[in-house]
C-alpha cells in the first residue's frame, strides 16, 4: 500500500472508531495538535483542536444524538489529503427529523498522522479545496 493509501485506510478507520464510540482509539490515530473544523455544521459551528478538541467533539456528538453513524462510501487522495464522501444517518436525542445525508469531510497527513480535518456539507466544496474535481 502506498502512504496515500494508508493515510486513506487511517481516515476509514477513524470513521469505524467513532461509530464504535472509541474515542481513545481515534484520539490514538491523530496527531496532538489536530484541528477539526466544524464551521459548517448547522449545529454548534465550532473548530476543535488537539486531542482534547477531539474528545470534545465526540462528546457533543453523543449529547446531541441517540444515534449517528458515519459510512465511508469512497476515499479520493490528493497529496497529503483524503476527501472522505461520508453517508451519514443519525436520530436526534431531541425527538426531531432523522438525518440522511451525503457529506463530505477533508482531511490532510503529515507523517502518516491527521492534522486537520474539515467538514463540508457540499462534497464538491471538499473536492475543490484538495484540488480535485468531481
């Protein structure tokens, strides 16, 4: 396997972990000073830094839903980064409308190990940030 194609089995993997609700494993595959941002989200827009940040995250994730699953439904590589297109569902503990969408997430490597990751709602916003087309 190439480092690409590493670095694009490690973002598949943090995916797992959080569907999962191993944080610790996640926190294991990134770098300490990884920052996650979430401006996009409708929701508490926020960006997230370090491992803590990461904590933070997941934590919001399970006070907000009852559940929420996140399935990587193709990897494209472009450099140091992987645009994951994610298939995301989850149920709100608030009783609302259920998700079902299609989004899509940045992430950038730097020795094998995630330093940022972005999220987008449009998935060509992502692929042209990595410099890639649809």
């Amino acid at each position: 396997m190439s480092m690409s194609e590493d670095d694009a089995e490690t973002v598949r993997r943090i995916y797992d972990h959080l569907n999962r609700g191993d944080v610790d494993r996640v926190v294991s595959l990134c770098d300490e000073e990884i920052v996650v941002e979430m401006t996009e989200r409708v929701f508490n827009p926020d960006v997230y830094r370090g491992h803590d940040g990461l904590r933070r995250f997941y934590e919001g994730v399970a006070d907000a839903w009852e559940s929420y699953h996140w399935t990587v439904e193709e990897t494209r590589i472009a450099g140091d980064s992987v645009v994951a297109m994610l298939h995301c569902e989850g149920q709100s503990r608030e009783g609302g409308p259920a998700v079902d969408w299609r989004v899509a997430w940045l992430w950038k490597f730097r020795e094998g190990r995630p330093v940022f990751a972005h999220f987008y709602r449009a998935r060509a916003n992502a692929l042209e940030a990595a410099g890639l087309r649809e």
